[in-house]
C-alpha cells in the first residue's frame, strides 16, 4: 500500500473546499464580498467540528488511502462508483486490513462523499455483498484490551514521582478511572465552559456542604452520543481522590483557565499552555501498567498489546457494583450491549435459562 501521503495537494484542498460549500463551486461573491467570505471560513470551522478531532483524523487518512489506489489503478475520485469501491474493499481484505478497519474506512468515504454533495450508496449490492462475504470469511471477535481495577489502579499511582509530572500524571489515571472517560475526553476538558476552541467539556469543583455532602466534581463532556454530565464523587484517601488529585495538580500547576492537562515545558518543566495530546494518556497507561507489573503471565510483548486508554474506562465498568443503567449512563453508551462489552468480569450464568427450561 503507499503510504497516506501519496496524494495531489491540489484534490486535497478541492475536498477541504467542497465541506464548505456543498460540493459546489463557490460563486463569484463568496470571492468578492469579505463578509460572505468571513461566513465562508465560519461554515468551514463548523463542518470541521462537526466530527471529533480522532474521528476526523481517521476519515482524512481512510480518504488519502482511497484516493490514492484510485489513481494507481486508473480511476476517478467521482462519481462515487459502488463497484469500484467493492474492488478496493476485496483489496483491502486481501492485505489483511481488519474487518472493523473496513467498516470504519468504508464510513470515512460514505462522510467525504455525502460533503462533496455526491452520496456514495453503500446499500449496492456491488459495495453490501462484497463486505458481507469478506465478514463471513474474515471477521473475528473483538480484541479487548485489558481492564485496569481499582487494586491495580493504585499499584500504577505508586509508580509515578510525586513531581509535577507525576502529580498531572496521576490525576490524569484517577480522573480517567473514577469518570469511565475516553482518552480524547480526559485531555479535552477545560477548567470551565467556553474557555478554548478545542475543548470538549469542563469541570466544576464542588466543595464538602456538611456531613452528609463531601461534594466533588461535575463534569460536563461532550461525547460521542451528545452532551453527559459525569459526576465524580471524592474518595477516602487525598493520595488516591480523583478530586484530590485534580485540585493538587491545578494549585501546583497554577491552572485556572483553559485546557485542564498540559504539556510541560522541556527547559524549565514548567507548564505549558499547549493541551496535551489524547495519545499521552494511551502511553501513560501503557507505561505504568508496565512498571506496576500488571499481568505478569503474560509476555513482555502482549503486555505492551493488553493495556491503552481504553483499559481504564473497562476497569470502571468492570469494578462497579451497582445497578447496570447507572454505570451506561455515567460511561454514555447508548445501549446496554455496548456497556456490557466493557464488563470483563460480569456475574456470568446468574440468569440460566438452561434449568428455567426444565434441563
């Protein structure tokens, strides 16, 4: 396969271009009126926006690996062509692209098409039964990563300094478990609504109010089902607090407004006003799993292959013992079968339909 970047910067810019204004050609006063050209930029910022920055990421490079084995082999970028792209799948599949990889691709190129005004059908029988056959001959079940629990989250906690990067650092793990966060919803966060362009969410920090209320901390997060308003309660101990730990991390780091988790500065290991990156929270798990010695029954390699962002999130949904809505809406699933895929260690066989039978 070439790589991503195979690609003519002019088509680029035509595509970019085309999420603006419908697919169509701009008219002669988009191009003389600066306050229509000022709205022409607005509208470009909104269709950006409307998917999360991972997601856009993935589309844009399924688009650059589509685009450039249609000028290898000779074809045009449109009209969409529903064999065609049936060709490129049974092609794909041939390489060994996963089937969850095809069908996110497959997305990714349904999107640019339906912002180039020209839908691709994905409903064809050249595009629908080419994939249902690569499912039938391909597909596996899902590979999991592996849940995080509250007794390894803190072996990973004792893993890191107690300098301000460990302090961030550990506020990041304990923020990540307590709320059941997605990686790119960890660093999105600000210090308060409307503080930067590329926030997803805010906190709001909720003092004790009497014996009976500890308070805590609300967090407001935009994900991939909408809005959600995740509440994190504090814990027994400060060294282990989410809310804690955030708080020490914020007087330390003095973070008061915009991205709540920031680079530090190389120079000086002071903090930076960059946010940080989601991908420094996959290594981060990664890391302290690694040090803490989690699964040692496993290889070094499969170690490495067992742990990211998302084993966080599955240790909350795993380690929670309460009722199974309350834990789908605090992690914004949209179902239960999804919440259940988190849950490694479910109460298996409780109902067994097997003796309700009469077996």
């Amino acid at each position: 396969m070439a790589p991503d970047d195979d690609r003519d910067p002019r088509a680029t810019a035509a595509s970019d271009e085309a999420l603006a204004t419908g697919g169509e050609a701009p008219s002669p006063a988009l191009a003389t009126d600066p306050r229509l050209t000022r709205l022409t930029e607005t509208a470009k910022g909104y269709a950006r926006a409307a998917r999360s920055e991972n997601t856009a990421r993935a589309y844009d490079s399924d688009w650059r690996r589509f685009a450039s084995w249609l000028r290898r082999n000779g074809f045009s970028e449109t009209p969409p062509d529903p064999q065609t792209v049936g060709l490129w799948l049974a092609a794909e599949a041939e390489a060994g692209v996963s089937v969850a990889t095809l069908d996110r691709r497959l997305c990714g190129l349904s999107w640019r098409y339906r912002q180039m005004g020209a839908p691709l059908d994905t409903a064809d029988r050249h595009i629908s039964t080419v994939l249902a056959g690569i499912r039938r001959k391909h597909a596996r079940p899902p590979v999991q990563k592996e849940a995080i629990f509250a007794d390894e989250l803190l072996a990973m906690l004792a893993t890191l300094e107690m300098d301000l990067r460990g302090l961030r650092d550990r506020a990041i793990l304990a923020l990540g478990f307590a709320g059941g966060l997605r990686r790119s919803e960890i660093v999105g966060l600000d210090c308060g609504p409307g503080q930067s362009e590329d926030g997803t969410g805010w906190i709001e920090i909720f003092p004790p109010a009497g014996a009976a209320n500890e308070g805590g901390l609300v967090l407001q997060i935009s994900g991939k089902t909408g809005w959600r308003e995740v509440e994190i309660g504090r814990g027994s101990r400060p060294e282990t607090c989410p809310v804690a730990l955030l708080e020490t991390w914020m007087r330390l780091g003095r973070i008061a407004h915009g991205p709540l988790f920031r680079r530090l500065a190389r120079k000086n290991g002071g903090v930076s006003a960059e946010r940080l990156s989601d991908k420094h929270v996959a290594r981060l798990v990664q890391h302290c799993a690694l040090d803490a010695g989690l699964r040692p029954e496993l290889t070094l390699a499969e170690r490495k292959r067992a742990f990211s962002g998302h084993s966080l999130r599955a240790g909350l949904a795993s380690s929670a013992q309460i009722d199974e809505a309350h834990v789908q809406r605090h992690l914004g699933h949209a179902s239960p079968e999804m919440t259940r895929r988190y849950q490694r260690k479910r109460d298996r066989f409780r109902v067994n339909l097997t003796k309700a039978a009469g077996l």
